[in-house]
C-alpha cells in the first residue's frame, strides 16, 4: 500500500477527489481567461482594427463559453483523469494531451464552424489541461500503491568490473 502517514485511505480518497474537483474548476476558469482574450483579441482585430482592453462583455461570454466548454469536455476528462488516477499518469504531457483532446471534443460535439476556432478550443484545453496538472496531476495516484518497478528496479544490475 501507499504510504499515507497514517491517514485512513478514505479520507486519503476524500481529499484526493477534493483536490482533483478543484482542479478541474480551476481549470475551467483558466480556459474562460483563455477564450475571453481569443474573443476579445478577435473582436479587436476585426470591428477596431488594432489592440483593444478585454471589456466585461468578452468577460461575461467567457464564462459562459467556459461553463459550455466544462460541459461538453467533462466527460472525456474523468475518463481521462480515472486513467491517470489508476495508472498514476504524472507527466505533464498526459495531461496536456488530456486538455488538448477534451478542446477537440468540445469542437466534435458544438461543431463552430471554422478553423481558428477549432485551434482556440484546443489551445483552451492545453492552458486548461496545464493548470489542472499544476493542480491536481502532478500527484495522480499518489494514493494507489505502485504496481509498476521503477526503471531502476525492472533493470539488471551491472556487470561486475573487469579484474586487471
């Protein structure tokens, strides 16, 4: 078993889903910072031709793209996050891969239509897929016990050294 320091291993589990919710929203929270300045740098470009603020409006249609996107991907996550959890998958580009394809899967599912915004959704599931590693990913399984030898164990030891 792992070593909890003592902890029973349901409230291990407890704090492990506590901490992965969190995640997951903080998560969905970077990605709307993400679409509303893909919106507003669009909008920007397009009716004022040069740079402008990120106005409340950009703000306010993130979230709600944000909350859709949290929708449509949130299957694909816990699947994706039930994999890493088993498996203990910690590496940065599980989980960024994990974001990429649940932007993609928000795109198959909400088709919108051309493809900047295909690759907004799925640069918002990298940004989202990165804080949730930040987060939650960086101790994936740090509750199950370890099946797999490490690279040092699964090795055969060294030869001995040549006698002269």
């Amino acid at each position: 078993m792992a070593d909890t320091g003592g902890i029973p291993l349901f409230l291990t589990i407890l704090w492990r889903l506590i901490v992965v919710t969190t995640g997951f929203c903080v998560a969905i929270v970077a990605a709307g910072l993400v679409l509303a300045w893909a919106i507003g740098h669009d909008l920007a470009n397009s009716v004022f031709l040069g740079p402008q603020p990120i106005l409340l409006s950009h703000l306010i249609r993130s979230v709600a793209l944000a909350a859709a996107f949290a929708g449509i991907s949130f299957i694909p996550w816990v699947i994706g996050t039930i994999i890493a959890e088993l498996l203990q998958f910690r590496s940065i580009y599980y989980h960024l891969g994990l974001g990429a394809l649940c932007g993609a899967a928000a795109t198959i599912f909400h088709p919108i239509g051309d493809n900047r915004s295909f690759q907004v959704a799925v640069a918002t599931g990298l940004v989202a897929g990165g804080v949730y590693w930040l987060i939650a990913g960086r101790r994936a399984g740090n509750w199950w016990p370890r099946h797999v030898p490490t690279l040092r164990q699964a090795m055969p030891p060294p030869p001995p050294p040549p006698v002269p």
